[in-house]
C-alpha cells in the first residue's frame, strides 16, 4: 500500500485520525489493528479514535469508527462533529449533510469550524441505579445516547478519582457483557455543568466525550436540575451546548454543537503497520 493520507482533528480536546477510505484501501478486518497501532501515543499517530470516511447508498457518506484499542464504536459525538467538518472541508459532503452510523443516520451542520450534530434519540433510560464501588453505594443515571453512559452526579468533581472510579463502574457486571462509559457531574446552574469522562475503549479519562456531555446534560434534567439549553464544561477547557425537549422521562430532539480543530495533515508510512 502507498502511504495513507489522514488528517488529525480534535473536537474539545478529544482527537482522532481521519482518512478518506471512499476507495476501500483500508480492509473491514484491517481496521482494528491499524486503529490499535495508529492510536497508540508515542509510538503512532495518537488519538482516542480512528474515523474511516466510506461510500454510502442512504446518506453523503458512512463511517466506520475504531476506539484506540480497536474496539469498534456505535457512535462518538465528538467524533461526528469531526466527521462532519473533515467531508465538509475535503468536498466529500456539503455544509448540511447526513451521515450512516451504525447509531443509525446522523445529520449535521457545518458553519465555520463550528458543527451542530443531531444525535440518535436516547434510549434505555434509567435513574438512580444502586452499584456497589468500595463498599458504599453509588446511585447512578444511565442513558444510551448512542452508546451507554452511567453518570453520578457529585458537587465536588475535582475530588473524584475519576481512573478509579470511572474503571470500577465501566466494568462493573451491572453493564456487562457491553460495559459502559463512566460520567461524572458537577452541576453548576440550571445551564451550567461541569464533566469529566471515563471512556470505554479507551480506557482513561479523556479531555471530552461528546455522547458522554449529552447524557450529562439530559439526565442532570430528568433530575430537575437542569433545562435545555445546557452548557457542558469538559475537562480539555472547552464548552459544548447540548439542546434536547425533555417531556417528562421522554426525550426528543437531541443536539450538539461545539468547535472542531483541524491539527495537521499527514502521510502514514503503511510498511511501519
């Protein structure tokens, strides 16, 4: 293989590898391993996360989205806003675009190097969920917003050990065999949160997950403690508005919208893979 072209973007700190894949170099069994090998910092790219850009018959295009162990993802918010504005840039796709995920189709808006994205409608809602951690119970909220989210709710959010905690809750046999990302919550104002995320697949805390901000923001309201619109502080520094209409336990019309920086523009030397 010639060397791949990729750009490397991030949506709030949180960063992935991009490639045009619309000519199926890359393989469905080669994706994992190259994801593994292309995220790994220091010694690949680096990234929390490779997006492959594909043809598709029902939308601009498709994506095929790798988590930096390999694993594959239904959908990354982050990385959908990413998505949206590498087609966008490369001429892929045009400023309003729709996009096939395994989540199912996602529409977004390019306007700038801000993109709003519709997310899948949330599923699986469930509040106050009991789960033992260090022989105290923690009351979790959890909600698929395209992939399934436990938030717990703290007022001090620097205090957490969020490795600890986020780890012990993502496998914990509650969520199994799928797991679950870990969120945590710190509520600012009735517009205002604060979150720090634990993410499946990569198996840390990043600096954003988007799915994870939206959850936040959503459950933090099924507890009266927010209202649509809610702006979610991550912990790279960066806001993301997350809109939605809560009706009762109900939820519709889910949005997120953010700023996406294009990093750099590189060439992967396929014989080192």
């Amino acid at each position: 293989m010639k060397p791949l072209l990729f750009k490397k973007m991030h949506g709030s700190g949180n960063d992935f590898i991009l490639i045009d894949n619309r000519e199926g170099k890359i393989r469905d069994s080669q994706g994992p391993d190259l994801a593994a090998f292309l995220c790994r910092r220091k010694f690949g790219v680096g990234a929390d996360g490779l997006i492959l850009i594909e043809n598709s018959h029902r939308a601009d295009f498709k994506w095929r989205f790798f988590n930096a162990d390999g694993s594959k993802a239904e959908m990354c918010g982050n990385g959908g806003r990413c998505a949206a504005q590498f087609a966008c840039v490369t001429g892929i796709a045009p400023r309003k675009l729709r996009f096939e995920t395994e989540a199912g189709i996602i529409h977004a808006d390019v306007k700038g190097s801000t993109v709003k994205l519709q997310l899948p409608q949330p599923k699986d809602l469930k509040l106050d969920v009991p789960v033992e951690i260090h022989s105290g119970t923690f009351y979790l909220h959890c909600l698929n917003t395209g992939v399934p989210h436990a938030v717990y709710l703290t007022p001090d959010l620097e205090s957490v050990p969020i490795f600890e905690w986020g780890r012990l809750i993502r496998f914990d046999p509650c969520f199994q065999p799928a797991g679950t990302n870990a969120d945590f919550v710190q509520i600012s104002d009735r517009h205002n949160i604060l979150i720090r995320t634990y993410e499946r697949g990569v198996e840390n805390e990043t600096l954003a997950c988007g799915t994870g901000a939206v959850a936040g923001a959503i459950l933090s309201a099924c507890k009266d403690l927010t209202e649509s619109p809610v702006k979610v502080k991550t912990q790279g520094g960066e806001d993301l508005i997350v809109y939605f209409h809560l009706d009762g336990q109900e939820v519709r019309d889910v949005f997120l919208e953010g700023e996406t920086v294009l990093v750099y523009s590189g060439a992967i030397n396929t014989t080192a893979i």
